[in-house]
C-alpha cells in the first residue's frame, strides 16, 4: 500500500491537472463589439468597413487570480507576434505593427488591416499568478471576394420547347475556393456541372459555367438550380461563402409542340437533313452537297453529331425538293440520249 504523502500528493496532482484543463483559453473570431462567431477574415484596408475583426482570447479566472501576460504566437510556438500585459503598452512584432489596435486593454487583437500574410495557425497563451495555460490550436482563413458580384441566369431557348440555357460566374475568390452547381433536387445532387476556372496572378480564382443546356422536361417540379461556393480549412472545415437556389420553371408539352419536334426531327432516314450539327441521322452531308451541287449553297458542318445534344439546329433543307431537281435532271439526260440514237439511225 502506498504511504498517505504519495496518495495527498497524487490527489492534488490530479487536481491541478484538471483545473488547469478547465482554464485552458480558446481563441475566437468576431467583430469588434459583436457576440457572433465568424468564421473567416475578409481581406481589407483601412476605411473599408465600420467594424474591425478581433482575434480573442477567452478564459476563466479563479479567485484571486490576476493575468500577467496574454502571448500570440503565429504558426509555431516559438513565433512571438504580440505580448500585452495590463500595465505597458503591447510588443508587436513582423507586419503586425500599424496594423493592429495598440489602444485595447484586453489582450486581444483587433485587425485594422489585414494582410495575406496573416493567415495561418494562431495561439493564444495566458500567464496568471497561479499557472501559464495555452490555447489548442486555430486556424485563421483570410478571404477575398474582389469587387465583382454573383451573377447566375437561366434563360429560355429560342424556338425550343422545355430546354433552358443555364449559366453563372463567381467573383474572383482567394483562397481559390470550391464550387458546386448544377441540379438539386432538396437533399442532393442530382446532374453536377463542371464549372471553367480562371486563375489570376495574385492568387483568385473565378469560375463559371457558359450556356449549358438542361432539358427541363425530365426534372420534377421541386428541382432546382443551386450554386455553392466555399472554402475548405487544412483541417478538413467547410465554410460557406455563397449559396444560391433558382427554380425550374415547369414544361408542358402541348399537342403542338409533338407535332412541331416531330418535324424537326424526321432527319432519321427519309426527313429533313439537319445543318451544323442538329438532330438527324447523324450524316456530315457531304452526299447531300455533292447531290445539290451549285443549285443550293447550304453551309453543312462535317461529322455533326448524330442527337444534336452538344450542337445548335440550323436550317433544315428538304431531300424531297434536291430529289425532285434530280428526277428533272434524269429525265432531260433520258431525253436527250433517244434523240441522238435517232439521228445516228437516220443518217445512215
């Protein structure tokens, strides 16, 4: 059995160990004044908004406990970039000086500009009279949204039934961030699209998606158009930047609109012959062209693809009509070769 010392002494070694787990302070984002947590800091300069940022430093005090020092260290432990303490004015250290509020009596950092450079892994550590405690680890996201907007549109296609040309484009964003769009139908996501990024010298990414085709007909009425963007922490967190939802307007295929698509897509044998690419039978043409010679000047596009899903539907010219020049043409050629076979015959 161990002596009663060894007992008394692991007792209050335990004790100390979860007190000074309980006072362990933990580091915040909010604005100056404000109660709510942010969860990154937008990249700024003087003058741009009405409140500063503070990154603070939160903890609790035993009785009779006084704060000696509060100690922010940025990215490594031994990387010291601000030391306040009740009675001097704070130390600051690196591109933190003029940046930061030396005025607050709390300890805490308040941004009056913000660099690049600021972001990263801060921590903060409180020195009492009575114990020094560190804060875990947190991690500082610093975002820039540019000065453009949020621009997405879905429009109607020009004499097509239930087809909409959908688009959008996001403002240039640092830290490149991650972008989602496409249908959703409340819980997931049903078609993705994959947007064209645009990356800038100093960092931004910008994204955007130009005209793309959905057929409308084929989603329920409570699918939507969604736009997401976001940026992903080192640690796996993400932050929400931007989160849109558009309805699809409903289609509703009338008798008229059968007859119409019907017409359209006859191409399939003995129909129409689609230009540039449209619905047919998947022919680049160059038969029809050859048919037609210099009668009919008709812009065809070689290897068109054979649905028209990925190509615009041009004008539609009709076979019956090259074939009824054709027959002309036999006919006068027939015509023609009887005559010549009845004057050899008499001239002999």
């Amino acid at each position: 059995m161990w002596p009663r010392w060894k007992i008394h002494f692991l007792t209050l070694t335990g004790l100390s160990s979860l007190a000074w787990c309980l006072n362990t302070p933990e580091v915040y984002l909010r604005r100056d004044g404000g109660k709510q947590e942010e969860t990154y800091l937008p990249l700024r300069v003087y003058g741009d908004d009405t409140s500063n940022y503070v990154l603070g430093c939160s903890f609790d005090l035993d009785d009779g406990e006084k704060v000696f020092s509060i100690t922010w260290h940025h990215n490594r432990l031994n990387d010291v970039i601000f030391v306040w303490k009740p009675t001097m004015m704070p130390n600051v250290y690196e591109n933190y000086y003029e940046n930061v509020n030396m005025d607050r009596k709390d300890g805490n950092i308040e941004f009056l500009n913000v660099l690049v450079e600021f972001e990263g892994i801060y921590f903060c550590q409180i020195s009492t009279n009575k114990m020094s405690s560190i804060s875990p680890s947190y991690e500082l996201v610093i975002a820039d949204m540019g000065s453009h907007h949020y621009r997405q549109s879905n429009i109607k296609v020009p004499g097509k039934q239930c087809r909409e040309l959908y688009s959008f484009s996001t403002p240039a964003i640092y830290p490149p961030p991650r972008v989602d769009s496409g249908v959703w139908d409340g819980n997931q996501w049903v078609q993705k699209l994959v947007p064209v990024p645009h990356l800038f010298s100093n960092g931004s990414m910008q994204y955007a998606v130009t005209e793309f085709e959905f057929e409308t007909d084929q989603f329920p009425e409570n699918f939507k158009y969604r736009l997401e963007v976001g940026i992903e922490k080192k640690n796996g967190e993400y932050i929400s930047l931007y989160v849109q939802e558009d309805s699809i307007p409903p289609c509703t295929i009338t008798e008229e609109t059968v007859n119409s698509d019907t017409d359209e897509n006859e191409g399939s044998g003995n129909g129409d012959l689609s230009i540039d690419g449209g619905e047919g039978d998947g022919n680049d043409g160059s038969e029809v062209g050859s048919e037609v010679g210099s009668e009919t000047e008709i812009d065809v596009n070689s290897g068109g693809s054979g649905d028209g899903a990925n190509g615009d539907d041009g004008d539609v010219v009709h076979v019956s009509d090259i074939h009824s020049g054709a027959a002309l043409h036999s006919i006068s050629t027939l015509v023609f070769s009887i005559a010549a076979l009845y004057y050899l015959g008499n001239r002999d």
